[in-house]
C-alpha cells in the first residue's frame, strides 16, 4: 500500500504569512496515461465534512481562494498557503487516488 | 450542483450488521469510482474501501482492517452506493463518508456508526 506522510503535524503561522505543508508518497503518484498526479487536498474544520482545495495535486477545486496553491510530482508534494487567514484554521489531508486511497496523516494548523 | 447524500448510521452492537446508503445526484455517477471513508472520533481519515464504475468491471477493494466484513455495492440505476457491514467492532465507531473521486473530488456529510455493548 501507498504510504503518504505529512510534515509537520502542526503548523502554528502568523495572520498574513505564509503556510507549507509537505505531503511524501511511498510511490510515484504520477500516472503517464493522462500524465497526472493523483493526489488531492483537503481541509477539515471541526464538525464539517473534509473540502476538497486542490486535485490533480496542483488544481484548484471551484471556489477556492488562490491562496491556496498545490504543487510538486512524482512524489513529492506541497500545499501553501500564500498568507494565512483567521478562517483557514483547520487540519488538512493529503488523499493519493492513484492505487486502492490512503490518506495522509493530517496536519494541525493554528493562528500563532 | 453535486450531492451525496448518506444515511443508515446507527447504535449497534459488537457483532452486530449495518448497511449504510449513498445517495448521489448531479454528477455522472455511474462512471466514478466512489469510495467509502471513515473518521473515529478525534482522529484522522481512513479509506475504508472502494468500487469501481461497472463499465471498469465494479471491482471492489477494501482497506485491510475491513476486509471480509465490509461489502460495497453500487446501483447505477438509482444512483446509490452502498456499504454492508457485518461483525461490528467497537473500533468501528466513526463518521462514514461516501466520497466520489471525480474530477474534484465530492463527500458527502457523512453518517454517524456506534459499535458499543
């Protein structure tokens, strides 16, 4: 199975500056058929189902601020938040599709 | 506009069977792979298995703490996709969501399952 490992477990960031979470595939998440990555991001606030943000690791989902960003292939990937916002108080996962899912562990992240 | 809809969580028993329903609407259901997650209270996601659109052949996977005791089916006629669950746990107490994985991925707002004695 396909292992994902998020780094770091919590994230405590100023109003306004700048979030990167990490998210390491045990495989290449990379497909050359459609010459995608099937790893996706979401945010989850207490009470509420996951949102998907981004898909295709580096597509935003419909309505999503652009200061969330996804980047990285293969295996290794990032979500940013380019300046953090009060609202975006939340633990995110990373989500591999490309074999049978696993999720990342999630990652924590606080108003500092 | 995209809508999963689940239904049937329930208080029951160690040992005991429950079945849990989908129901999906604004998307092209019968060609997505739709999966089933869970969440135990305070702790993260976990795939808990999958099927695969019927023209894939609707293959199934399951994660392996629910293999042999959980089933996923689908019926494309009415859009629903389905969970079976038998010989319940206590470690099976979680929010289920059903999750299409399209192109953005869509959850539902999950249903509560309490496995307690």
């Amino acid at each position: 199975d396909i292992v994902l490992t998020q780094s770091p477990d919590s994230l405590s960031v100023s109003v306004g500056d700048r979030a990167t979470i990490n998210c390491k595939s045990s495989q290449s998440l990379f497909s050359s058929s459609n010459s995608k990555n099937f790893l996706a991001w979401y945010q989850q606030k207490p009470g509420q189902p996951p949102k998907t943000l981004i898909y295709w690791a580096s597509t935003r989902a419909s309505g999503v601020p652009d200061r969330f960003s996804g980047s990285g292939s293969g295996t290794d990937f990032t979500l940013t938040i380019s300046s953090l916002q009060a609202e975006d108080v939340a633990v995110y996962y990373c989500h591999q599709f490309f074999t049978t899912d696993t999720f990342g562990q999630g990652t924590k992240v606080e108003i500092k | 506009e995209v809508q999963l809809v689940e239904s049937g969580g329930d208080l029951v028993k160690p040992g005991g069977s429950l079945g849990l329903a989908c129901a999906a609407s604004g998307f092209g259901f019968s060609n997505a792979y739709m999966s089933w997650v869970r969440q135990a209270p305070g702790k993260g996601l976990e795939w808990v298995g999958r099927i695969a659109p019927t023209t894939d052949g609707g293959t199934t996977d399951y994660a392996a703490p629910v293999k042999g005791r959980f089933s996923i089916s689908r019926d494309d006629s009415k859009n629903i996709l389905y969970l079976q669950m038998n010989s319940l746990r206590i470690e099976d107490t979680a929010v289920y969501y059903c999750i299409a994985t399209t192109a953005p991925p869509h959850w539902g707002q999950g249903t509560l399952v309490g496995v307690s004695s």
